[in-house]
C-alpha cells in the first residue's frame, strides 16, 4: 500500500462551493478512483488551505497517470481546479508531500510519488 498527500489553496472566496461540489460528487468519479487503484482518500481544509491524502495499491504516480487518463475525472479534475490556485508544477504534475514520519506501531506503508 502506497500513501500520498499533496496541498493546494483555494480561490479565496470559493470554499463553500468547494464544499457544496464535493457533496454532490459527479457520478463515475468514486468509481474512476476506485478502478485507479485509489483505496482511501480523504481531504481536509482550513479556510483556503486543502490537504489530500490517500493510499493506493500501485505506486502514487502511476495512480494519479491512470486517474488523469479517465474521461470523467478529467472532466471532474478540470472542473474542480477552477476554484484552486494551480496545484501544479512546471509539468503539470500535483504537488505531492514528502512523508517526513509516521508513528511507530501503525501499519507501515511505503510512500512515493
């Protein structure tokens, strides 16, 4: 199992409807995430600041290429960055975070990216 986590800030201004788009989900996107291998996923946010994190079967970046590769979570992907301030780099790549510890005794997941 591999763990991910990556940062981005919202368009000041959009949080609520950063919110109210992630209750009604578009249909096919839990399910492209699913079939990407994603098999946990949770985001948390603290006024414009939100933190992905996650776990996945395959290595994170081959994750995130066959999510990107899926024509509804593109479609969702691209809808969605319209309230970010861009989350990429240079190449178009999600912004990841490097694990820097994790508390002894827990499941130990590799992490890459």
């Amino acid at each position: 199992m591999n763990r991910f986590c990556y940062l981005f800030d919202l368009i000041p201004g959009s949080e609520q409807r950063y919110a109210d788009e992630h209750a009604t989900l578009w249909d096919g996107v839990a399910a492209a995430m699913h079939d990407a291998g994603v098999t946990e996923y949770t985001l948390f946010r603290r006024g414009t600041l939100v933190i992905a994190t996650g776990s996945c079967n395959g290595p994170v970046s081959e994750t995130f290429a066959r999510l990107e590769r899926d024509p509804v979570n593109a479609a969702w992907s691209a809808h969605i960055r319209s309230l970010m301030i861009d989350p990429t780099d240079d190449d178009g790549r999600l912004l990841f975070a490097a694990e820097v510890w994790q508390l002894p005794g827990t499941t130990q997941a590799s992490t890459s990216s």
